[in-house]
C-alpha cells in the first residue's frame, strides 16, 4: 500500500477508498456508488483533482485554509521543528519553546484579558476542555449546584461526545446516545427560517430573550455558562440580527455566567477581526479557537481563558489534558502562520479589499429567481434558496433536496460551495483576491441556473404548504 501515488487511475484510488477508508460525516454506500473526488494538490484559492480538474476552493478545506494552500514558511517551520523537537509533553512540569511562544502570541492577539491558553488538537477536544473548566470554575468557587451549559440549535461545536451534545444539530444526536446530561439549548436566531411576522429586530430580541427564560426557569444556581458561535457556521452561516448579540451580552452580565465564544471559524480573520468577538461587541470568558489558527496546516486547538477563570482554575490541580496539548510541531506551524497573518496585513486585506467586494457580488445573487436573503460577515456568508421570496418559503421537497441539487451543479462547475440543508454557504480563502471572487461568482450563478433548471424539470420548484 506504500505505492499508492497521485499518478494512480482514479478508479483504482476510489475502489481503494471506499473498501478501506470511512469518510466522515457521509454515506458510505453512497459515496462508494458515486467514488470520492480524489484532491492531489493545491495552491493559493485552487485545488487541483486526480481528472486534472482545477476547482476554486469556496470553503477553505473546511473553514480553515485563511492563508490559502502552498505556504513555503509553514512546511519550512514544520520540517525544522521536526529536526529539533518533534514531540514533547507539558503534562509533568514541563514546557518548550513553541507551545510557550505560541500561547504568548494568542494572549497579546485576543481581546482584553483573555490572557491564558489550554491547549488541544482541535476544536471538539477544546469545547470538551471548556465542558469541564465552565464546571470546575464553579465548583471551586463554592456553586457545584452551576453545571448546565445553555447552547443553541442548529450550533456546531464538534463531534465529539461532549462537544457534540453542547452542539444542537438533530442529526448528531439521534446517533451514539447523546446528549450528555445538563446540556439545554435554546432557539437559534434564524429571522429567515423561523422568524415568521416578526421583524428581524424583534426576532432578535425575542430570540436572545430565551436565554434569560431558560436561566429562570432552570435556575440560576445551576446555570454554568452560555456558548455561542458569534455566527453560526456549519449550521448554515446563520447571521443574528443586530439586536441579538447586545441582548445575550446583558443577560450573561446580569446572571453572571460564564460566556464562551467558539471563535473556531470566526477567529483569525474571518470576520473582519482577528476575533468574531470583536466585529460583534462580544466579551466571553473563554474563547474556542483551531481551525484558523493554523490555517489547518496542522491540527491544532484551545482554550483561551480570561484571567480570572484562569485565576480560579490554577488554584486547583485541573486533571484534563491531551497528549498532543501544546504539540511542538503545530504550535511552531500555528505560530509561523500567525505571523504571515499579521505581517502580510491579511485582515486589513479583508476589511478593505476582500470583504467589501465579495459582500458585493454575493448580494448580487438575490437577483436570481431562487435567492431570497443573501448574508454575510467578513468572509463567511449564506444563501437561502426559495421557491417564494415575498413569504419566505421552504421548499415542498425533503430540506436539502434543492440544497445538494445546487452543490453538485457546483462540484460540476469546478466550484467548492457546500450547502446546509436549502441554504448554500461559502468562507473562502482570505487571501483570495478581487479576480478570483469573480471568478467564484460567475461559477456560482452558473451553478445556481443549471440548479434551478434541474428542480424545475423534476417537480420540485413548489413550496411547502
Ligand atoms: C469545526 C468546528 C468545531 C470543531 O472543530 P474540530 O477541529 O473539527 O474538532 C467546533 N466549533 C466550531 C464553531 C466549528 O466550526
């Protein structure tokens, strides 16, 4: 099996995928019928496939590549690190150069004085940390009584046991017994989907409003904390309206529970800011962060934690820990690509130049007869698909039918724009440049037409009743 290369026939690499390889988040019969497409390099926004095809990345792998493909310093870093110190634990009273350079960087970068990082390998390890300090934090502090985290449907905050029970997708929990006890989630704030006559403002108030209803009928004395993506993404990049956010911030301020941020997509320039946090007005006690951090050049995660929590923790000895917490090799990539975040002005990059244009040309696509809103904040935006504009309406068809309908025609226009149920979603690149979101652009209404050809001609342009 050491032979298998790019240069196989597809066919050969998609019989072995799929007799040996389980893919995440899919149907394996499925996929097996129709053969993964096999991707063998990339630069920049473009990936390249076995067929010789080259796509224009709209997701960024999967909300992580900020910096784009093909960085030189990232492998150079990498290699060095290997040479030097490829692995060490700072389990047993030890430390070393990368994980403390790293964690220095991440204090001076976030907000105010989220100044203490506990590491993991992704995102899902960091929110299950974050499961853990929230209750600890409590206990220590004399209110073991304060275990219950109050999220969100429809929120992703990762697949593990834990992480995926704070997360509030349906699909997960029906799976594996979840979720864990003491988890409550409230309504998302969805205005198109589900904000029915109220005004976005309005469906903002009422919808942030449930928090504080669930903190009083819970109990005050049992709330932990609240966590929130700043905007939802793998639920659909779902915007709150303006209204929601200030009001969440007054109720976690005047109950006194813990906010957390799960900055995992919206950190690290994605929204305009090196912190979702920051582009919403948000002040959470700890942060989620992995994905951007190291533009997914090695997988990597945390926790940043304001000083007091950090305080009330490192009174105790905390028995949590990975043995990958702090890797030196994706702490010293982590670290390389912070720098060339800051030192190439990416975010300057995509506040004046990138945001601005792709904001543009994606609100131009409510011109298409099967658009109705079209969101986005910074780099990360949404479409929702409709077969009625004026009354918001789903489609009659299975959620998702005309979602994966559009996807595909995406795939076959060397487009990457995944969809969430009937809503198409892109983060691309956020180095991409103004020719190349045109480029991503006219894919897309390429896609969108042949999209809404292909639903008229099966039936399923109708809404539900
Ligand atoms: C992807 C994601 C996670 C999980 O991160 P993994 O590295 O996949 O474990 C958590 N929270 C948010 C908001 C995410 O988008």
């Amino acid at each position: 099996m050491s032979q298998i290369t790019n240069h196989m026939p597809t066919a050969e690499l998609q019989a072995l995928d799929s007799a040996y390889h389980m893919h995440p988040f899919t149907h394996a019969d499925g996929l097996a019928k129709k053969g993964a497409r096999v991707i063998t390099r990339a630069k920049g926004v473009w990936l390249n496939d076995s067929e010789g095809n080259r796509i224009i990345d709209g997701m960024a792998g999967l909300w992580c590549v900020n910096i784009g493909y093909g960085r030189e310093e990232l492998a150079e870093v990498a290699a060095r690190q290997i040479r030097e110190l490829p692995y060490y634990n700072t389990f047993f009273q030890t430390t070393h150069v990368p994980v403390i350079a790293l964690a220095a960087k991440l204090a001076e970068l976030a907000p105010g004085d989220l100044n203490h990082v506990f590491f993991a390998g992704s995102g899902s390890e960091a929110n299950d940390t974050n499961i853990r300090l929230v209750r600890t934090y409590w206990d220590v502090k004399g209110k073991p009584g304060k275990k219950i985290i109050i999220s969100r449907k429809n929120a992703y905050h990762g697949s593990s046991v834990g992480s995926g029970s704070l997360g509030g997708m349906s699909g997960m929990h029906a799976q594996g017994g979840m979720p864990i006890p003491d988890i409550h989630h409230i309504n998302q704030p969805n205005w198109w989907a589900e904000g029915g006559d109220l005004s976005p403002e309005d469906f903002g108030l009422a919808r942030a409003r449930e928090l504080e209803e669930a903190i009083l009928t819970l109990g005050e004395d049992r709330v932990a904390a609240f966590i929130a993506e700043p905007v939802q993404g793998a639920g659909g990049v779902i915007v709150a309206p303006d209204t929601y956010w200030p009001e969440i911030q007054r109720i976690c301020d005047k109950y006194e529970i813990l906010l957390i941020a799960d900055e995992v997509i919206c950190g690290f320039g994605r929204t305009g800011n090196w912190f979702g946090s920051q582009t919403l007005n948000i002040r959470p006690h700890i942060m989620t962060i992995a994905k951007g951090l190291s533009s997914g050049y090695q997988p990597i995660g945390g926790s940043i934690l304001c000083d007091e929590v950090a305080e009330v923790i490192g009174s105790v000895e905390f028995n949590h820990g990975y043995t990958y917490s702090g890797h030196p090799v994706a702490s010293a990539v982590a670290l390389e690509n912070l720098r060339i975040l800051e030192e190439e002005k990416v975010i300057d990059h995509v506040r004046d130049v990138a945001a601005p244009h792709l904001q543009k040309k994606w609100a131009s696509l409510t011109e298409h007869p099967m658009v109705g809103e079209a969101k986005m904040v910074g780099m990360m935006g949404s479409i929702a698909l409709t077969p009625d504009k004026a009354s918001r309406a789903k489609f009659a068809s299975e959620p998702g039918t005309v979602g994966y309908i559009c996807r595909e025609r995406c795939f076959a226009n060397n487009l990457i724009m995944r969809h969430v149920g009937d809503r198409m979603i892109i983060s691309p690149p956020l180095v991409i440049t103004p020719d190349e979101i045109d480029i991503l652009i006219d894919r897309a209404r390429v896609a969108l037409d042949e999209g809404y050809a292909q639903v008229k001609a099966e039936g399923l342009w109708k809404a539900a009743s």
